[in-house]
C-alpha cells in the first residue's frame, strides 16, 4: 500500500469558548510516512509522537517537536 498524506497525521485543535474547533492538520510535521501516537509534555512545550519517517533507525522511532513561542 501506498501512504498518503491524511491517512495518519497529527492534527491540532484550538480551544474556543464552547470546547474546540475544527482539527487542523500539522503541515509542518506531517508527511506522506505515518504521525501515530502523540502526547504533549506536562508543560505543553515539548509534542512527542512516534513517525516511520526517513532519518530514523527504523520500523517507527519517536519523534519530539518544541513550540517556539516569539
């Protein structure tokens, strides 16, 4: 099978006053290997998830992303 981008990507969505809005994929970590399995650090700085993306050691490897506040 052929992996497509959407099959298995992480998602984010903005907290409103009535719960949440619409998910949105995450363009920026996303990619046609599969996002499974995140989890946000006890800070909410640090998005962990497990990827079978290119540059690992194979099968699927964990992955972290930091937020970069400006």
């Amino acid at each position: 099978d052929v992996l497509v981008s959407g099959q298995y990507d992480l998602f984010v969505a903005a907290r409103t006053d009535g719960g949440y809005g619409p998910a949105q994929p995450i363009s920026a970590l996303n990619t046609t290997a599969l996002e499974l399995s995140p989890g946000v650090s006890a800070d909410g700085t640090t998005l962990v998830f497990s990827s079978n993306r290119s540059g690992g050691a194979g099968n699927t490897d964990l992955w972290t992303s930091q937020l970069v506040c400006p």
